[in-house]
C-alpha cells in the first residue's frame, strides 16, 4: 500500500513497510460534576486530532544518492499547510494532514529507516468527488438527498431567482436558512425598495456626453469602449503639469434624492512608477458637482492606491474618506466596486475589490452625517473620468477604465410595505460548512433571520425543502465524509 500528499505520489525511492491508523480518533467525553450528586452530566463527545504513521525505508546506491534522496523527500513532506493525504488502498478518500513532528531515521551506508507521522487537526476522511445535485423545485415537495458517508457533511448551496420575493427558505428537517419577512396577503404589499434608473454595461458610447470638468486638472482626450469597457481612447491622456484625461457624462430621467451609485472600475498598474486615477462624480440638474468617489495612485515609488470619498464639491464640500487601507499596497491591484449612497442626511462610501469568481474579497465601508444638512440636491447624473498625472508613465488602458455603471434609487418602505429581498437574476450562494453567505457576490447576512441554523446533512437519505420555489439553475454541493 502506497500513498499520494497533495496530488504527489511517494518518491520511488521510498518503501512503506507499514501504515498505522486508529479506527477512530481520540474520543474525550464533556462531563460536568454538581456536588452532591453521584456521577456526572454527559455533555456528549469531543473528537480529537487523528495521526497516521507511516513506516518507510530509503534506498540508494551510494551514500551521495541517499543524502539526496533525503533532501528530496523532505521537499515532498513540508508544507504551511494541511494537504490532502491519500492512502492507496482507499483511493476515493483523503485525509487533511501536515508533518508537524521531527522526523528520525536510522541510517546505514546507502539506506535508511524510520517513521513519518502526518498530523490530521480534522479527523475526518473526505470523499475525493463531491456531489452536486440540481436544486430546482417545481412546489414545496423536498427534494431527496443521499449521504453516503458515516457523518453529516455541510454543504454549499448556489441558488439563482426567476422572480422577486420578499422572504426565502431552504428547509431541512428542524434546521432552516430564511431571510427576508412573510407578507400578510391581507394587510401588506410588496415593494421594490431599490429601483434602477441606470445600468449601463459601457458596451457604447451612445448617451454619454461631455465632460464637465475634474478636480485638480482638465479634461483631455476621449474615451473609447471596446464593448466591455470605457478606456482612454489611444491611450492619449493629453498633457499637463497636473491630472489629464477623459471624462463623460450620463444623466438619468428622474432626480433622485436618496440613491446608491455603484462603479465597476479598474486601477491596476504594471509598474511601481505608473501613476492614475478612477473618479465617478455625482451631479445636480444643473451638472455641478454634488459628490466624488476615486481611487487614485499617487506615488512614484510604491504602488500603494488611496480611496477617495467627498460629499459636495471640491471648494466647500466634506472629504470623509483618505483611506489607503490597514497598509500600504492594501488597494494594489483594484480590480472591483465603487460604491456611493446618500439616504437622508447620511452618505456612505463602499470600496470592494472582487476576485475571479465574482467574490468579495477585500472591503471598506465608511459613513459621514450631514448634520447640518449642506448637501442635499437631488441627483440627475454621473461623470466618469480616468486621468493620468503630469508627465509621469501611464497605466495601461486595459487597467485603467470603467466597465460598468449603475444608480438606484433608494425607496423607504411604509408600515404597509414589504420589500423585495432578492430579485430576478440575483444570486445567492450558502456555504455551510464557513458560514459564509453572499449575494450577486457581496457577503450578506443583513436579511438573514437569526433564528436560522447553517444546514447539515445527515447521514442517509434527507430532503431540501425550497420556499418559494421560484428559482433554477441553482445546486447543493457538498462532501461525503467518514469518522
């Protein structure tokens, strides 16, 4: 019997003589004492941590090739982290296993002997392949699910809506996920409380004017769209001893006084020397400025961006927001969301940077209250601009621009309304097993019903109830696993 660790099958060189595996792992039991009572309370079980040992000889031919093969196999057995350890016999499980212990061989001419102990913090086996299961309801009816293993497995549910709804639940036995509130047919209505006025995907031009001007420099150049984004056209940014570039603006049909503006953006430059900006401005009816988020990189030296957040114009207004994260380089590499809201006399700034699969994965949030209420005109438009500094090298266009746009208006709900929670083509995803919830890729947990448990599989067969059942394309994953 052999092994593989971290997809690595055993040097050649290496002979297992044996493996050594408890059948299951150290089990304590949680016990309480009351004096004056016999015996104790049984709070159940606690498992420990697993440890496989493995007795190996080394072979060689010559003393050099044996120290060699040493070296070798310490590279293969060292890591930070846990791996997955496979013992051959058993090929469609692993272990989560690391080398922690030193490790002594006993050692002749050209061959050696000892034992390796992997350490297993998590006890369990896993199965190699996990199961997904198509997840689309037709009614309340469950819809079965099948744990082979020997213990609960948690899973990870990915959901996509085909109409809005005020409340959702996935159901299984005593355990639950609901978010948002029922709706009393009899005394309430629902209520879209997040209405878009513009979602513009910057696949055109058209729409979009010029500019108006921009802080601390002038308006220079156009952009260009090749259909997934707005860039500096011909990577011209114009010259100037201060910032220079594009700038355009779009107006929306309504004036909205509580709104949320959201841009996906990109300032990601290939060298420390390269200098940009990425402004969205807020404008009043009369195209004045009302509002400014940014990110900016500043610095010759040290690709180390700042966020940018202001209510008002650059005269009078009110920079709440000169953040360049919990260290220098915190915004390297932005590739993710700007996002700016004012609802009553409260303005919030929201900067996101977003991975490959559309996840969250660095996040800062900060709020300014006007208490004396100065800047309250109504939004009639945005103004996008990219900008390069003075005579300084330029970050390419296709790491400087704006790929998407997006104004909400911001609706308070009355006693009588329930709002929509999710809506069409909104995504939610669920993982059981980190706690972890995201929509459309933001985490989210505001609508989550406290009383709501993360679901666990049990063994054998269970069902996953689904209300409403108004979603489709959407699964249940999850891993088998064994004591």
């Amino acid at each position: 019997m052999a092994i593989r660790f971290n997809g690595l099958d055993l040097p050649s060189f290496v002979l297992v003589n044996d493996i050594h595996i408890s059948l299951v792992p150290p089990i304590k039991q949680t016990t309480i004492t009351i004096s004056g009572r016999a015996g104790s309370y049984d709070f159940g079980n606690e498992l420990g941590e697993r440890k496989i040992t493995i007795d190996i000889t080394i072979e060689a031919s010559t003393p050099t090739e044996l120290r060699a093969n040493l070296r070798q196999l310490a590279t293969w057995l060292y890591y930070e982290d846990a791996k997955q350890l496979i013992l051959l016999d058993e090929p469609d499980k692993y272990y989560l296993a690391k080398v922690t212990d030193e490790i002594e061989l006993k050692q002749n001419i050209s061959m050696a002997q000892g034992s390796i102990t992997f350490w297993c913090s998590d006890p369990f086996s896993y199965a190699i392949q996990e199961k997904v299961i198509a997840l689309n309801p037709i009614d309340e009816t469950p819809i079965p699910i099948t744990n082979n293993g020997n213990q609960s497995s948690s899973p990870r549910f990915h959901v996509e809506f085909t109409q809005p709804t005020t409340e959702f639940a996935l159901v299984s036995g005593e355990e639950f996920l609901y978010f948002g509130q029922p709706l009393q047919q009899d005394t309430q209505t629902a209520t879209q409380t997040r209405v878009t006025m513009l979602n513009d995907d910057m696949s055109s031009l058209t729409g979009w004017t010029s500019g108006v001007g921009v802080d601390g420099g002038v308006i220079a150049g156009s952009f260009a769209t090749d259909g997934f984004r707005f860039s500096q056209s011909g990577g011209n940014y114009g010259t100037g001893s201060a910032w220079h570039g594009a700038a355009a603006v779009k107006t929306i049909a309504t004036l909205i006084q509580d709104f949320t503006m959201e841009a996906s953006v990109s300032l990601n430059p290939t060298a420390n020397n390269q200098m940009g900006r990425v402004e969205v401005y807020l404008l009043d009816v009369n195209n004045a400025i009302i509002g400014k988020i940014a990110i900016k990189d500043m610095s010759i030296n040290l690709e180390s961006p700042q966020l940018e957040a202001r209510a008002g114009n650059l005269a009078s207004g009110t920079l709440f927001v000169a953040y360049r994260g919990k260290k220098e380089g915190y915004w390297k590499d932005f590739s993710g969301i700007l996002r700016f809201s004012r609802i009553g006399n409260k303005w919030t700034c929201l900067a996101a940077i977003i991975d490959s699969n559309g996840r969250w994965i660095k996040q800062f949030t900060y709020s300014f209250v006007d208490t004396k209420n100065l800047y309250t005109a109504k939004l009639a438009g945005v103004q996008i601009h990219v900008g390069a500094y003075a005579n300084y090298a330029v970050i390419p266009i296709n790491r400087l621009y704006v790929t998407n746009v997006k104004i909400i208006q911001e609706n308070v709900p009355t006693s009588t309304q329930v709002p929509y929670i999710f809506s069409t083509g909104d995504v939610l995803e669920m993982d059981c097993a980190t706690g972890s919830i995201w929509k459309n890729g933001e985490p989210f947990f505001a609508d989550l019903n406290p009383s709501s448990t993360f679901i666990q599989l049990p063994t054998g067969t269970s069902g996953i109830s689904v209300l409403p059942a108004s979603i489709t394309n959407s699964t249940i994953t999850f891993r088998e696993r064994w004591l």
